[in-house]
C-alpha cells in the first residue's frame, strides 16, 4: 500500500509542479519500498525456518 501511495504522489506533485521527472522518481520509491517489504518478509520466513 505505501509503494502505491508513494507512486501516486510522484504522479500527482509531478502534474501539479510541471516537473515530469517526479513521476518516475515516484516509481523508483515505489519500486524501492515494494522490494524491501519483500527483503523483510523473506527475512522473516528465513528465520522461521532456523528456529525450526
């Protein structure tokens, strides 16, 4: 949900400033959050597995 908010406001604040290059700055942060939300979840079940 955060990447796709954080993509949003790229695209809003770059129609809203005139400044195209938000929109993919947007994607970039979206793409950052959406890869490490997935980094601490893999992390996690790595550590499940461990203790087991």
């Amino acid at each position: 949900m955060i990447a796709v908010v954080a993509g949003a406001a790229g695209k809003y604040y770059a129609d809203v400033r005139a400044w195209p290059w938000l929109t993919a700055g947007g994607a970039v942060v979206a793409l950052l959050v959406f890869a490490g939300t997935i980094a601490v979840i893999r992390g996690e079940h790595r550590d499940r597995r461990r203790a087991r």
